[in-house]
C-alpha cells in the first residue's frame, strides 16, 4: 500500500475514534440524567443508583470487541465501522428519550457499549496492521485521538446540557456519531486483515490456541490490573470530585477532563516508548503510576484538589498506556493473522475491570470515604506488577 494512503486511513481512524470519545462523558451523563429522572419520578435518583449502567457498557465494549474483531479478520474494518457506528448513534437516541434507568441501560450500557467496541477494534488493528514496523506507535496514536475525545467532549456535553439540557445534548450527538462515523467508514477500504501475510518465523496463533498459553493469562492479568482503578474512577469521577474533595459542578467536570487529558496523552507516549523500552516494562511503570495516583487520591481530603487533580493525572496516564499499548503487544505475542480476534479476547480482561471497578467504589464507599475502594484497587493493581514481572521474563525468553 502507498503511504500516503496509509496515513490517510490512519486519520480516518483518529476522527473515528475522537468521536468516541464521549463514552468517557458518562460522569457527565449520569449527573445530569439523575437531575431530569428524578423530575420525572417526582422522587431523588441518585448517580449512584445509574453506575451499573456505566458497568455494563465497560464490559459489554470488550464482549462487542471478540465478534467484531472476527469480523474484522475476515470482512475488513469498513462493514464493522457501519454497524458499530449504527449502534452508537441508536444508543445516544435511545439515551436521548429515556426517562428512567432501564431504557438507559439499553441504551448506553447495551448499544453504545457495543457499537464503541466494534468501531475501537476495527480501527486500532487495523492501524497496527498498516503500520508493521511502528505497532506501538499505531495503536498508540489511535488510543490517543480517543482519548482526546474524552477530554474535549465531557465539557462540551455538560456546556450543551446547561443551555439546552441534557436530552437535546444526547439527540446532537447521536446525530454527530452517525454523520462522523459512517462518512469515514465510506471512504475505507482495506481488505481482511488476514489477507495480509504475516512475516516469515512469526508464530500465529488463533484465539484458541492462544489462550491455551501461560503468556496469555499472564498479559490477562497483567491487562485486568491496569484497567481496574482507572475505570473504578470514570464511573464516578464528578461524584468522587464533589463529595470527597467538595468542588463544585464547573470544577468537579474538570476534573473528567484532566483524567482524560492524561490518558490521551500517555496513549501516544506510551505506545512509541513501549517501541524503545519493550511492553513488559511499559506496562509495569503504567500499574506502578496507578499505585501512586491511588495513594495519592487516599490523601486528598476536602480542598485538596491539587492533589486529586495530581492523583486522577497517575491513574489517567495509566489507563492510556495500557490500552495504547495492548493492541500491538496481542498482536506480536501471538501473530498477526489473527489480531483483531486474538485483541478482543484479550480485552475481555477490560471487560472484568469495568464490572469490578465500579462496583467497588459502590459497595465500599460509606459518608463520602472512598479510601477502602483505594487500597482495594492498590491490591489488584500488585497483582498486576507480578503478572508484568511474568511477561517480562518471558518477552528476554521470546
């Protein structure tokens, strides 16, 4: 493939993947969903009472991410990006209309959690696809336009929520989704990722196969350690920013901003650091930041927001090295044939994480005291050190 057309899909997969960004906004969602539920039912609805929904869209993003993937593997990105752009804008309807939880978790937790794990996997390996020598620069980049995405449009659905209100908010986007989405779909095209020939000596392994290797449940761990706080956090970040540190609603938005911000960024870093240092160790320094940006958050106490915007900026930069990184990381470990497919398995460590993690925070948290929910996720994220200890052996091996 020419070059230039190579980048010119890469670029593609950035404004797809900006777009998706939003997913990140549910603490922004769900804030002011409560507010309008609560209207209606004449009765308090809590953002607590909705982070289910939130638990659900993270796990069903990787369960989407296994049969898009082979999809993707067999038929190429762009029929995966059309139906995985339908669903998101479907979602952001249905969220548009709800006027309790249950037409929410449908919405949000069921079709935008699926429709953004179709359109995530069919873009990041792709990219890794088209870029063989840069894989984490690839993935990384691909990652980072998500992230950005998830700093730029919380503060813009909450700006639009104000004016407008929120139900307005949901119809722009689903709106916004469809027209972004399905243009760049429509202008890709690129053949099924196993038409392209893996590199002679490289073992390929497919999905079976590889999770009958101590490597794979040694980077599922490795991958479940990294992703657990973040997501535990992007639950409920405005609620952690309101009640524990007692900002209000303009500052406590900001907050979902800088998470964001630090995970975009790392996305990128990571990803072309992880190239020089290897993934292993990419990986371990990610969990430890985690470690830090936990006990840091354990710290703060009403006021302290330097120290918990210092805390969120660890555990965001963390999430984005992980998920910039794994994609490429899946697949040389197990071949690139079946990458898209071999990646979506792999995820469903994400999927374990977005069950876990906000269901820790939820069942811990008592008179506004989330430390429990810190050492809890400290815990989990150790475990995660030893997995990346064990891959790293491993990787000297390979």
């Amino acid at each position: 493939m020419q070059d230039n057309k190579r980048w010119f899909y890469l670029v593609l997969f950035w404004v797809v993947n900006f777009c998706l960004g939003s997913f990140y906004a549910w603490s922004v969602y769900s804030t002011w969903l409560a507010q309008h539920y609560s209207v209606i039912a004449g009765a308090t609805v809590t953002v607590a009472s909705l982070t289910y929904v939130f638990s659900i869209g993270a796990a069903m993003n990787p369960i989407a991410m296994v049969t898009a993937g082979f999809l993707t593997d067999r038929l190429g990105p762009r029929p995966v990006l059309f139906g995985g752009g339908l669903i998101v804008t479907l979602g952001y309807y249905l969220m548009s209309i709800s006027t309790d939880s249950s037409l929410l978790l449908i919405g949000y937790g069921i079709c935008f959690g699926m429709g953004s794990g179709a359109c995530v996997i069919a873009t990041v390996t792709s990219a890794v696809k088209l870029f063989p020598t840069m894989r984490g620069f690839a993935g990384g980049s691909v990652g980072a336009m998500y992230g950005l995405g998830s700093v730029c449009l919380p503060p813009t659905a909450n700006a639009l929520a104000q004016n407008y209100g929120i139900t307005t908010t949901l119809l722009f986007f689903a709106v916004a989704c469809f027209v972004i989405i399905i243009a760049s779909a429509s202008l890709i095209k690129l053949p099924a990722s196993r038409s392209v020939a893996p590199k002679a000596g490289n073992e390929d392994l497919n999905w079976l196969q590889m999770v009958k290797t101590s490597r794979f449940w040694a980077m599922f761990v490795l991958f479940l350690g990294a992703t657990l706080s973040p997501l535990m956090l992007f639950s409920q970040t405005v609620t952690v920013a309101q009640v524990q540190i007692g900002l209000g609603m303009s500052a406590a938005v900001l907050s979902v901003s800088v998470l964001a911000l630090a995970n975009m960024a790392a996305r990128f870093l990571a990803g072309t650091l992880s190239d020089k240092l290897g993934r292993a160790l990419t990986l371990a320094l990610a969990i430890a930041m985690a470690v830090l940006g936990l006990s840091l958050l354990s710290m703060a106490g009403q006021g302290d927001a330097a120290l918990f915007y210092l805390g969120l900026v660890c555990i965001g930069a963390s999430f984005g090295s992980s998920v910039g990184i794994f994609p490429g990381y899946v697949a040389e470990q197990f071949g690139p044939a079946n990458a898209s497919m071999n990646y979506g398995v792999m995820a469903l460590a994400f999927s374990v994480s977005g069950i876990i993690g906000p269901n820790i925070i939820r069942m811990s948290v008592e008179g506004g005291q989330y430390q429990i929910a810190y050492f809890i996720a400290i815990g989990i994220s150790a475990v995660g050190l030893l997995a990346a200890w064990y891959c790293k052996s491993f990787e000297k091996k390979h």
